[in-house]
C-alpha cells in the first residue's frame, strides 16, 4: 500500500494492469458455465471483463484545498413519523494496542483478502461519527482502522437521537436522486464479485448497462460497441456535485480488448464534505466542452455517453461513492455505501418495478427513474 499511493499514476495504473491480467487468466477460467441461461455466457464474461474496473479515484489527486465547500443540502427537518422509524444506532468499539478507544457506526469492512495485491490478511474498519461532519476540507465523518492496530471489538448501542449514517447522508442531500441512465437499467454487478477485489475502490460500486426483454445485453456476436445496447446512451448526474475532476478524449476499446494501463473518460464530483461520487467509461468525446473542474452542475446534467475507455472490455458505465481520507499516512479515497432516492427496483428488465423511496439495489435486478412500462 506504501508504495501504491507514492508511486506516480503512470506506475500505478501499469500496476493495475499486471495484477488484472495475472488476475483474470489465474481466476476467471470457466468461471459461470454452470449457470445455463441466456445470460449466463454474458455473465461470466462480463465478470472476468469489469474485473478490470480499477476506479478513476486511484488516480486521483486530492481534492484542491482551494475548492469552495459544497454543501448540496441543509439539515432537513424529519416528521414525526422518521423518528419514530429510526432505531438506535449500533455502534461498534474498537480498542487498540495502545489501549484507545475508537467508536463509531460500523459502514463497511473491508477485506484485504479479496484485494489483488494483498500481501497479508487485514481488514479495514470504516466507523461513522455524525458529529464529525463538516464542509471539506474539515470532514471527519469516517475513521479507518486496520484490524492489525485493534486488539478487541465490542459493540454498544448508541445514544436516543444519535443521527445514523444513513440518515445524516438524506438530510445532507448526498442521496443519489435519479438512475443516471434513462429506462429499465440493469445493474450487472452491484456489491459484490470483482467489486470488493478493487482494493477499497470498488466495494460500493455499480455497473450498468440496459438489456433488451429477455436480459440479453447486446445483439448478435456483441463484437462491436454498437451491438450492445447501453452503448452511446446518455448519461446524466445522479446527484448534485462541484467538479473536481474530467478527462474524455480517452480511445474507447473494441468489445473483448483493452490497453493496458489505459485510463477511463470519466467525471468526478465533490458532492458535500469529503464524499465524492465518479462515473467511469465514459465514450471519447461525449463529455461536453464546457464541463470543466471548480464548477457545480446540478442533478439531471448530461455529461456525456456510455462507452467503453479503460479498463474494460464491454460498454458499461462504472459508478460508486467515495470518501476521502485526507488524514491517512497515504491519504486515498474509500468506497462508501450511499442510497437511490425514489426509484423503481425489479428483478425482471419488463418489471413491474417496486418504488422504494431510499434503496440500495442489489446487482442483478433493473431500476428505473420512472415505473416500468
């Protein structure tokens, strides 16, 4: 990890490429032939494909510490009925070699073992501390911990009115508040699978792409970009966000090929604090001119095209949250859960869709910004 984080992007994106090659040909072989369905053959392609997502965040700078603070939403004032819905937060208490406490709402773990470069077994423990939460660059809201610092953990419940990670992030507005690709859109991976190997980037990713009635992803042989269906739709923001990064005059691949090393098309956004949300793959030339770093776009903007840059092998648009640890001794961004605001969930792409007002969904099932027709 030391040498990942000091080493320039150009090593550290040759690096990714060396570890996803040794990856795919040692652990993706054969991989879903006992599925049988006609998504399957798909399925285990694309699985041994988007493992390749190394997210755009690993080769990102800081955020720039001359950025205005962005704070999309003011505290919201919750009914009645939300504090009676929200139960009390369960905390997690970490107690470290040194005999220090650190508490906080367990958000994720992650699993060092998963990851393609680990070297030894270690978890990373991401708590929440509502009161922490500040403009950026003074957010504290999230503490990583490495389970080789922690000598034993124990749980607590924490105290009545205690705000949850989920709840804060509602009421901040960092809620993504419409799907980013319009009609039924299927999430191929959600979670789960090659997501949690991205070495922290990608735990709390999803790809999407949109399928035709049966769940297919692309017509005839699917060799060229323009057999599958996603490739080419508009993409717009999910969420309202203060630009800090754009790169689209990347190449896109043909279907099954990539460059090694090569970098994605992609916009980044600071969305409030120290979350960020990325949308990776997008096509060459799609992202208009006039997007560029210091500026605020708001939820709904086009900012381009689903293709098929980077690492990848077939058009999709990569999308997942981050939070930035500035505090690290190697300060790099995490994958943190953030939730759909009012949007339609079926397992089937002819739905019906499900509307559920906060949701996280699940890889393998179709959402929607509108009901499923």
């Amino acid at each position: 990890m030391l040498s990942w984080s000091t080493s320039p992007p150009s090593t550290r994106r040759a690096l990714v490429a060396a570890l996803l090659v040794v990856w795919l040909v040692g652990c993706r072989a054969g991989e879903g032939a006992e599925e049988g369905d006609a998504g399957a053959a798909q399925d285990a392609a694309r699985d041994a494909a988007v493992a390749a997502d190394s997210t755009a965040a690993e080769d990102t700078a800081a955020p720039p510490d001359s950025a205005a603070p962005l704070e999309v939403g003011a505290d919201a004032e919750c009914t009645d009925e939300e504090e009676q819905g929200w139960p009390r937060v369960e905390l997690a208490l970490l107690v470290l070699d040194g005999g220090e406490t650190v508490s906080g709402e367990l958000i994720a773990t992650f699993n060092h073992n998963y990851w393609w470069d680990n070297s030894a077994p270690e978890l990373t423990y991401a708590l929440f501390e509502p009161d922490a939460y500040a403009p950026f660059p003074d957010d504290r809201s999230v503490t990583l911990v490495s389970s080789r610092d922690v000598r034993s953990v124990r749980r607590a419940v924490g105290e009545p009115g205690r705000v949850s990670y989920a709840r804060l992030l509602r009421q901040r507005g960092l809620v993504l508040s419409q799907v980013p690709i319009e009609g039924p859109t299927h999430v191929i991976t959600g979670h789960e699978s090659y997501h949690r190997e991205e070495n922290g980037f990608g735990d709390y990713a999803w790809d999407l792409v949109l399928t035709d009635e049966g769940g297919a992803r692309f017509d005839g042989d699917g060799t060229e970009n323009a057999d599958h269906y996603v490739w080419d739709a508009e993409v717009t923001l999910p969420v309202a966000g203060y630009v800090v990064e754009v790169v689209r005059d990347q190449p896109d691949n043909d279907p099954g090929f990539y460059k090694p090393g090569s970098l994605s098309n992609y916009i980044g956004l600071q969305v409030g604090g120290s979350y960020y949300v990325y949308l990776l793959h997008l096509r060459e030339g799609t992202i208009p001119d006039d997007i560029e770093p210091d500026m605020v776009l708001p939820a709904g903007t086009y900012v381009g095209r689903v293709g098929n840059s980077g690492v990848t092998l077939e058009p999709h648009l990569h999308m997942t949250a981050f939070w930035y640890d500035a505090d690290a001794e190697q300060p790099r961004y995490w994958s943190v859960p953030m939730e759909f605001n009012n949007i339609y969930v079926s397992p089937s792409p002819l739905g019906p869709g499900v509307f559920h007002e906060h949701v996280d969904p699940p890889g393998r099932s179709w959402i929607a910004s509108e009901p499923f027709k």
